[in-house]
C-alpha cells in the first residue's frame, strides 16, 4: 500500500475542515447572510453584515453559477442539482460534478449544508 506524501495529506485534511464535506449527497439551502441579485447582464451575491449589504464584498456569478444558485432551494441534493445542469449545458456528468463541487465550496461561505 502507497501512503500519500505529506502535501496531499495536508490538503486533503485542510479541504475537509474548510469544505464540510460537501458531497453530490450534500443539501445545499442559501444563508441568510447573502442576497442574491440579477443586475443587468450580471449576477451578484451580496454579503449582509447587521442586515446591511457589504457592497466591498460583492461575489459575481457566471451564468451557470446562477443557474445552480437559481436551483438551491433547501430540498435538492448536489447531485440533483448535477443532473439539472447536465440537462440544461452540453457538458458530460463527470465534468459537471466536479465542476458543481468546486463552485459549491467556493460559495460556501453563503451557504448552509445538511445531509439527508
């Protein structure tokens, strides 16, 4: 058996402390913390601080990080939410679910996490 160098270790013990586990099983709700805006052709979360928008701390999000934000709801899965955007984006189901747990802990921060 091939034990991983120290480096992924350290990563993989930092990910897990920092991600919360977030997995396709993971369900996603948005925080109170953070609202959501569609401002023109741009897509913005904006950070409350007292219930006072934090406008230094504006987060933007790509078409598709709306999409999937758009879908958060408190009910559906990663993974659910992983399957809507195989549907609705020419992407295979490998590349969507990395790609939707990279953004998922990347906006973390605004989110609030169970499992089932």
């Amino acid at each position: 058996m091939q034990l991983p160098d120290y480096n992924q270790t350290f990563l993989c013990k930092f990910e897990l402390i920092i991600c919360f586990m977030i997995s396709l099983s993971s369900i996603p709700s948005h925080s109170p913390a953070v609202v959501f805006r569609r401002i023109n052709d741009e897509f913005l979360l904006i950070p409350l601080t007292d219930n006072i928008a934090d406008m230094d701390s504006l987060y933007r999000l790509t078409e598709t990080g709306a999409f999937i934000w758009e879908l958060i709801d408190g009910e559906l899965s990663v993974g659910d939410i992983t399957s809507k955007v195989v549907e609705e984006f020419d992407v295979g189901r490998d590349i969507a679910e990395k790609d939707a747990l990279d953004f998922f802990r990347e906006v973390q921060e605004f989110l609030q996490f169970r499992e089932p």
